[in-house]
C-alpha cells in the first residue's frame, strides 16, 4: 500500500514539474512544430486531404486524443493479462 502512494506521489511529481519549473511555456503537440517547420521550408505546400469532421477546441482535441489512447492501452493490458492468466490456469509457467 505504502509503495502505491509513494508511485502516485512520484506521477504527480513528474505531471507537475514542467509547469512549476517554466510557468509560462506553451505545451503544444508535435503537429503545431511540425506545421511551422513545412510551412518554413515550404511556403506554397498543401494538406494532402482534409479532416472529416474537426473538433470545435484544442481541449475536446487532446481529450479525443487522451481517450483514444487509453483505450488502446487498456486493450493491450487485457490481451496481456488474458494471456498471462490463461499459462497461469494451465500450469505452463516458465
């Protein structure tokens, strides 16, 4: 129990740190860098196609993008756990 406090307090420590060491930075994704850089080397380049639908702000965004991550991570761990548990139920261990 003592080490899973001592782990949330580490994540909270590392989530937090960028914020309280440079307040003012902008965190934005690599798409943005990206976007800035083409648009540098080449001015007059056009998107190859365009959203179907696009978010109404960058927060929905990053919320669209946090889902879609941890339901990838939790489709991973399932499959993960499945198969550990399945070698564990039948004795094949190594």
């Amino acid at each position: 129990m003592r080490k899973n406090i001592v782990l949330l307090l580490l994540a909270v420590v590392i989530v937090f740190m960028p914020l309280v060491i440079n307040p003012d930075a902008e965190y934005s994704g690599a798409d943005s860098e990206a976007e800035a850089v083409i648009a540098q080397i080449q001015p007059d380049a056009e998107p190859w196609f365009t959203p179907l639908w696009e978010p109404p702000s960058g927060e929905i965004e990053s919320l669209l993008f946090a889902l879609q991550a941890a339901a990838g991570a939790g489709v991973i761990c399932y499959f993960l756990g499945y198969h550990v548990g399945k070698r564990k139920g039948t004795g094949a261990e190594q």
